[in-house]
C-alpha cells in the first residue's frame, strides 16, 4: 500500500510546463511549500526521510536532486531547512554546511534578494569537492513564514558556464505554492 502511494503521488507532483518538468516540494504532513521547473533532460533523484512505523502515507522527499542526463558535471539540491526559520539566518546555516558538503570555501559574493517575493539570501564562491576545483552557489529562500527552503548549485567552473541559462531558469522558476484556506 505504502509504494503504491508513493507511486501516485509521484505520478501526480510531474506536469509538462514549455519543454520542463514541475516539481511541487511538501512537508510531512501534505502542506505544499514551493514549486520549480527543471529543463527537459534533467534527472531528479529525490532522496526519501525513513518512513514513520505506523504511517501509510509517502515519506516526504529529504532533498530533490538534479542533475544533467548528459553527464554534466555538476549538481542541485533543493531541500527545506529545519535548522532555522528565517532569511536572517541564512549566513549561519551555510557556515554550518561548510565542513559537511565541500572544502576550501571561499565565500565571492553575498546578495539580500528577493526571489519571486520571497525573502532571499543569495551566496556565491570557489571551493573544493573532494580535490577538484568547484564553483557553487546557494540560495536561501523564505518559502512560507517560519518556512526556510534552500537550493545549493555545485560544478566545475566549465558546466556553469555552459548551463548558465538553464540554471538561471531553474532559479527564476521557483515560486511558493499558495495554500487554499
């Protein structure tokens, strides 16, 4: 019963939107938070939270990983960001991801944005993943209130620069998901 669930609400979170696939991103309990097209050619992996003993219904997704079918190297991740519940927070949070995800960080570029009307704060910079060279890039959104969500960019300098547009429109592209009352 659990993977058949599973099974449909996968089936139900992908719609054709020009050439791309919509990704809506929920909470546990349902509640939708945001929502971002990838480009046709893309593969999402979605990486599961264990399933709850006692729960038939689908675990929700942990992170949305994306990346390139053509081998590019380079990598997305979308995920919400429990650790804290406002844009104000965002510098901490990243700092704290550093020893985790890459080496060397070199911090380029901070911007206090605003991302389709949701507080934003934007971090840019060169680093190490395992012993090659990276650039990455990290948004930190405010997807509801009290509500932090995050999508990390990683790749070598030339995938960037080859995916710019692509990248730009995965960026351009997320919007928070109202909630009927």
């Amino acid at each position: 019963m659990l993977r058949a669930t599973l099974l449909l609400v996968l089936a139900t979170i992908w719609a054709p939107h020009a050439n791309a696939h919509t990704f809506i991103y929920n909470m546990a309990d349902g509640t939708p938070v945001f929502r971002v097209n990838f480009p046709d050619g893309w593969r999402l992996d979605l990486d599961f939270e264990p399933p709850v003993a006692g729960v038939d219904a689908p675990p929700p997704p942990r992170v949305v990983e994306a990346i390139p079918k053509d081998g590019g190297k380079l990598w997305l991740g979308m995920w919400v960001v429990s650790e804290i519940d406002d844009v104000g927070a965002a510098r901490e949070y990243f700092e704290s991801l550093e020893q985790y995800v890459l080496s060397d960080v070199k911090i380029e570029n901070v911007s206090e944005d605003d991302l389709n009307g949701m507080p934003s704060r934007v971090f840019r910079g060169m680093a190490k993943k395992g012993s090659e060279p990276v650039v990455w890039a990290i948004v930190l959104f405010q997807a509801r209130p009290q509500t932090m969500a995050a999508l990390l960019y990683i790749g070598v300098p030339e995938a960037g620069r080859q995916r710019r547009e692509q990248l730009s429109g995965i960026v351009d592209s997320i919007l928070p998901v109202e909630i009927d009352q």
